[in-house]
C-alpha cells in the first residue's frame, strides 16, 4: 500500500488556480466567466442566480422512481437539486491498494442520477463527503477503513479519520480519484453555456463537530481540496460548519467558501438571527448559503416519528426560509427536501428504517402542506429571485400593532422593495397596522394578517409607494384534489412461522481479530461459537446498546446485563462446554462521536473463553446467511417445508423461549391499480422483537419493538397487484423482554397522500 507523505501533500495544488496570499485579494476561479461568485451571489454564465435547492438522495430511492421525485422538485420552482454521494455504499469491500478500482460499484447510479437531473433543468450540488454524516451507516465511510489496523494510526490523540493522517488521506484520495471524475463530467465548466450541471462540490461536512485542533483540520480540508481539482473539479469548492475556511488568506483554502445548517424547529431568530451574520463577518467575500435549511427531522428508534414531531409545520418551513432570504442569503438548499428510506441496514446507529424527515416530499413521495409551501416559495422566487439575488437590507424603523411583529426590508437594485413581515408566536394568529419609515424620511403604511408563526413579504413594484397597491408574497399554492375511491386495508390473519436452527458451518475468529477482517460488515445478525470450561462465567463487551443472547445445550441461557449495558455475562450449566450467542448490531455510527478513532463494530472483547479455542462465528443458521436466505424465501424460492408451523396472527403464541432467532412468513394479494389513480402503500406491522422485514425479495429494512416505526412504505415498484398476484413478507425477530410474537400485519394504502396521475 502506497502511502502519501506529509510532505507530498503540500505540492499537490491545482496548478490551474491562481496562488494568492491574502484574503482581501479576488478568489480564485479556474473558469470565472462560466461560474464564479461574490458577497452576494453565484454568478453563472454571466446570470446572477439565486439557487433554491433541496436535497433528495439518490440512494434512498429505487431507481424507478426517480423520474417521479424529480417532476414533483421541478412543479415546486427549485431550480436545483442536492445528494451526498455515500463513499460505503459504492465500494463495500476493501480493495487491495489504493490504487485498487475493482471494489467500486454503482457509480453509474451516481452518473444517471446526475444525467437525469440535467434532463429535468436542474443545476446539481454534490456532497461525496469522503465523510457525510446523513444518519447514514458509518457516516458514509466503509467499514474496512474503519477497522484498518496500521503503524500510523492513530497519528493523534483524538484519532485518524477524518485528520491529516498519511493513511487516511491515502484512502481518501483513493476515493476521490473514484467519484470526483463522474462528478466532474457533469459540471456546467463541461457542458455549453446556459446548460445544467454540476455547480458545486463540497469537501468534508460539519468538521466544527470533529475534536481536531485548526492545524490538523486545515492539513485535511486542503489535502481534499487538492484531490478533488487534480481530479477534474473546477466548479467552486464548500464546506459547512468548517471554521478554518472563513476569512482564510491560504491559498487553497480560499478556494473554498463556508455555509451554515439550521434545524431551529421554533427557534428561527436566535440560530440564524447569529450565525448568518456571523458568517457575514467572518466571510465577507462570499455569497450567504445554507447547506442544510430544516426540511424536517429524522426519527430515531424508541422516539417520535418525524410527522409526530413539533415544530415541523408548513408554517414554521415558510418562516425559517424568508427569515433567511431577509438576512441575504442567496443559496438555500433544504435537507431534506425529500426523505426516503434507510432500506436493509444502511441507517446510522439507532437510527429508525423510514428516513421520511416530514420533508416536503414524503418518504412514499406524497406531498400535503410542507410541499405546498415549498411550492410557494419556489414560484416567489421564479418571478422575483432576480432581484432578490442582488439586493440590499434597508435601514428603517418600523412600529406594528403587536410588539412580537417585526419588519425588515430589502430594496433591489431597479427599487423594487421586499417589506419581510414576521412573528416568532406559534401559538396565535396576528392581524394589525404596520408603519415603516425609511433612513431618507419615506414611509409606508399597510395592514398585515398574520397566521401562527406567520412570515409574509409586501412586494412594492419600482416607483410604487403606496403600500395599498402591493402585493403580498408568497401566493397560496393551489389545493391538492385527492381521489375518493380508493382501495381497502389488506388483512394477513395467517402466517407460517420456524425456529432458526444452529449454524452446521462456522469460521474461526481468532481472539482480538475483528469480525470485519473476514468480509463482515453488514449489521445483520451473527452467530457465535464459544468455548470454555463448564460452569465458566462468559463476558462479552459490545458497544452500548446493542446485544447478545445465549444458549448452551439448546436451552436458553440468561445474562447478567452491566449498568451501562456494554457488558454481559452468561454462566455456563454444569454439562456445558460452548456458548451460542446471537449477536444484534443497533447499527454503526454516523456522527462524529467516536467515529474519529475508527475500531471494529463486533464484539469488542470476550473473557472466561478456553485460551486455546479461537472464537467461530457464522452470518446465518443452518438455512444460511440471513441476508441471503431472508430475500430468497420472501422471492418465493425458497418455500416453506414441514419444519414451518401455520400461526394465526392474532393469536400468536411466539417461539419456543430457546429460539434465537424466529422467521415469519406471510401472503397476500392487492388490487389491481386504477387507471389515473396513485396510492402508496404500507406495511403495518405489531410485532415482539427486534429483526429485519423482506419483501418480494428485498430487504426492506429493520423492525424495532421499541418503534416509533410501525408503518414501513413498501415502493410500488417492489409489489405486485392484482388478482392471482402473491406478494411475500418475510420477518425475522429475536427475542427481547417480551419474547417473539407477531400480533398484528396488513397492507395499508396511504389515503391521505392519494394523487390524481
């Protein structure tokens, strides 16, 4: 494995930018008459651009509906589009050096992703991390990086990913050299004047999180910086939340601007009534942008769901988004504008299956309220983005009826004025008079109506100065007419249920050597095999919340769980030489928190084990690797034989309490489509146990006793309808505090979210 030395990574500039030496010179732009920008705005080929954007993740959504995704982003006025690119996703295996390609894969999803949006007139903002955060598995790092065992690292007391470590920046760099060419054929500095593309690329995410010192975060962002031009971009380069950047005079680093991310929920004035005009400080050269707008909030296992979440109205997404314009801001990308869905196991730890986010697009690509105000604003910004994009806060003092009113106005540069009328109550609708009275002595009087937590804008035309004759902004978005006559619940009464057997083959696990170091990294369920002397006491340590259950001789074996729930101890019976345990992962992690120091996501130590027996382990029972054998059995192909028992659901009595691991299967149909008539459809599901659901040969994703979720969106283009067409559920669930049982399935259409197509 080659590794780059520090003192190589200083010579690794773009040599196509110019080099400067302070911050108050000109940045630099390698193609500044196709895109460029200043303290205010984009400017690209030649057109000062106001981008309104939303981010909708490529690999959260079936390829097939893709299309639809975007038309409902391209109805709602945004002119661009936003994803991460999961540097996991495309190359789940480690390759042999880092000059090794042969692992990546799915980067032509990456390339018709982008494809597609330039169909639809989008410009495009990539985020290929190498760290994306996104409740995503492992914040987007591959987990055999993570586990990678070498002399450097780690190279500083908080850790080596994410830090200038000689070896971290080698892998990156691998990873750079993999995407940022995809990337970099689709930028608009590769296509003709007035055409769609790639705008920006963003290097690193949120880093102010990271304990790192500036010296070493610098060293980093410079080295991606550098990957990324000698890789072909030559768009410009962001970060967010990545303080070294603001106000740098180095060379490289100005070749990057910083942006902010809110999620204020209520709290709209005290977060970016501060850190926007901190920004103005601290960057006073470019343009203000939000990587990240709240969209919404993500769910987390044992929580609330999104849509049960307070703070996410259509109200509160309107008023969080004027107050920004009204604060100048000119790059406003919402996380997320559509959700989706974390299928199988690629959801960060803890993190629940639906990545629905309440965003204006739903998880099943319904829209309601949050669309509609989206949708307002992005005709708001159709008709008038080109004179918001360039202009200027006014100095006026403006008094109102209700003292929680308040007034801010913009004049563009032909006089149009922007009067921002808002109020931070969420309790109460407001009505009253406002009067506004500018620093040159011209004032305006109007009446204002208010809903909870209401923002509106009073647009004046150029020479208007009657108030009366304005025009409020934005304009209601027109009612979502809904079809009536739609489909009935789906009831599945009857299942077929089997107790997982033991493994019959296993693979040695040395002790100390990582379960990822034999191709392991899913967080599916595996299998142990320990050996020990009888009446020995087993400890296990894994990381906090996940778990282990145990058996000896067939029969279940209790365990005595530590306070902090990392360590458990199973005594063995008398007749007993080995331990069985199955091992459940709540996930790997996606923040920051300990991520840095990257280490093995198994079990993490075991001790009353025989010395000279290494551990075995295997990723499925005797019918095979879960995985493999959960899409096999729910594609029908594998079907169920005279060791599966008919249950009644309602009635389900649960496994025998030595079962592991228990599988569920179930039938039925759906009625056929009606012409012009859309409807999504949900699998409702009440169940004891932790597990993962598979659907007409897909893995769905996880199930959670805990919940929130109890509601998982199957895409269309997974089921079949009509008579005679079988769709098959699969459900495997290990025992928690209440055993194994499923008390209640069925196929739901999602009534509320029905369209006319």
């Amino acid at each position: 494995m080659t590794i780059i030395p520090r003192s190589s990574l200083a010579a690794m500039l773009c040599l196509s930018l110019t080099v400067l030496t302070h911050a108050d010179e000109p940045r630099p732009f390698p193609h500044p008459e196709r895109i460029r920008y200043d303290a205010q705005c984009l400017t690209i080929d030649g057109r000062d651009t106001f981008i309104y954007s939303g981010a909708f993740h490529y690999f959260r959504c079936p390829k097939e509906l893709w299309r639809d995704r975007f038309q409902k982003i391209k109805d709602a006025g945004f002119n661009a589009v936003e994803t991460y690119t999961p540097w996991n996703w495309h190359e789940r295996e480690m390759p042999k050096a880092p000059d090794d390609f042969s692992k990546i894969t799915g980067l032509q999803d990456l390339d018709d992703w982008l494809a597609m949006a330039e169909d639809f007139g989008f410009y495009t903002i990539v985020r290929p991390g190498p760290y994306i955060c996104a409740e995503w598995d492992n914040g987007g790092f591959p987990l055999w990086l993570s586990a990678l065992k070498t002399p450097a690292a780690p190279l500083h007391k908080d850790g080596w990913m994410r830090s200038d470590d000689p070896t971290f920046l080698t892998w990156t760099k691998h990873w750079f050299d993999a995407v940022c060419p995809t990337i970099a054929k689709h930028q608009v500095t590769h296509k003709g004047p007035g055409n769609p593309g790639v705008i920006l690329v963003q290097v690193e995410n949120e880093y102010d999180s990271a304990k790192f010192s500036d010296e070493i975060k610098a060293g980093q962002v410079k080295a991606l910086a550098q990957f990324a031009c000698a890789d072909g971009i030559d768009v410009p380069l962001f970060t967010c939340w990545t303080k070294q950047v603001r106000g740098s005079s180095e060379p490289v680093l100005r070749q990057i601007f910083d942006c902010c991310n809110f999620y204020p929920r209520w709290n709209v004035v005290k977060e970016l009534g501060t850190q926007i005009p901190k920004l103005r400080r601290e960057q006073p050269d470019a343009p203000l942008a939000t990587t990240e707008l709240q969209g919404g909030w993500l769910s987390v296992v044992g929580g609330k769901l999104s849509e049960k979440q307070d703070g996410l109205t259509g109200a509160q997404i309107q008023n969080i988004t004027l107050f920004a314009w009204q604060m100048g801001e000119t790059i406003t990308n919402y996380y997320m504008l559509f959700g989706g869905t974390n299928f199988d196991d690629w959801g960060g730890r803890n993190i629940t299956t639906t990545y629905d986010y309440a965003a204006p697009i739903r998880e099943h690509g319904g829209v309601g309220e949050r669309y509609q105000r989206v949708w307002s604003l992005g005709q708001m910004i159709r008709d008038h983005g080109a004179k918001l994009v360039r202009s200027r806060q006014v100095e006026s003092e403006a008094k109102t009826t209700d003292t929680d009113v308040t007034i801010a106005e913009r004049r563009a540069v032909d006089g149009s004025r922007y009067f921002f009328v808002r109020t931070d109550n969420h309790a109460d609708s407001r009505s009253g008079a406002a009067h506004v009275k500018e620093k040159d002595g011209t004032e305006f009087s109007f009446d204002y109506k208010l809903e909870p937590f209401g923002s509106l804008v009073l647009y004046l035309p150029p020479g208007e100065s009657d108030a009366s004759k304005g025009e409020w902004l934005p304009k209601p978005a027109p009612e979502i007419k809904r079809p009536t006559e739609l489909p009935a619940p789906v009831a599945i009464n009857e299942a077929q249920r089997l107790s997982d057997s033991l493994p019959s083959t296993w693979t040695p696990l040395p002790h100390n050597e990582p379960i990822e170091a034999h191709g392991v990294f899913s967080s599916h369920f595996v299998y142990y095999k320990i050996a020990a002397n009888p009446d020995a006491t087993i400890t296990i340590e894994v990381l906090p919340g996940d778990a282990v259950i145990g058996s000896s001789g067939g029969k279940s074996l209790p365990a005595v769980v530590s306070k902090d729930k990392k360590r458990f101890a199973f005594t063995l019976p008398s007749d007993a030489k080995e331990l069985i345990v199955l091992y459940d992962k709540l996930g790997h992690r996606n923040g920051p928190k300990e991520m840095e120091t990257g280490g093995t996501y198994g079990i993490l130590s075991v001790e009353g084990a025989s010395e000279n027996a290494p551990l075995q382990f295997a990723e499925g029972g005797s019918l095979g690797k879960e995985r493999e054998f959960g899409e096999a059995l729910s594609r029908a192909e594998t079907k169920p034989g005279v060791d599966w028992k008919p249950v009644s659901i309602s009635q389900d009595p649960g496994a025998t309490p030595e079962a592991l691991l228990t599988w569920y299967r179930m039938e039925c149909e759906l009625p056929a489509q009606k012409p012009g008539v859309w409807v999504p459809w949900h699998l409702h599901l009440e169940a004891n146990g932790d597990g993962f659901i598979y659907v007409n040969g897909h893995c769905l994703g996880r199930y959670w006793q805990a919940g929130p979720q109890h509601d998982f969106y199957i895409p269309e283009t997974w089921l079949h309808f009509g008579a005679g067409k079988t769709n098959t559920i699969v459900l495997n669930l290990r025992p928690l505090d209440k055993g194994v049982s499923v008390h209640a399935a069925r196929m739901e259409p999602d009534r509320a979210f029905a369209e006319f197509r």
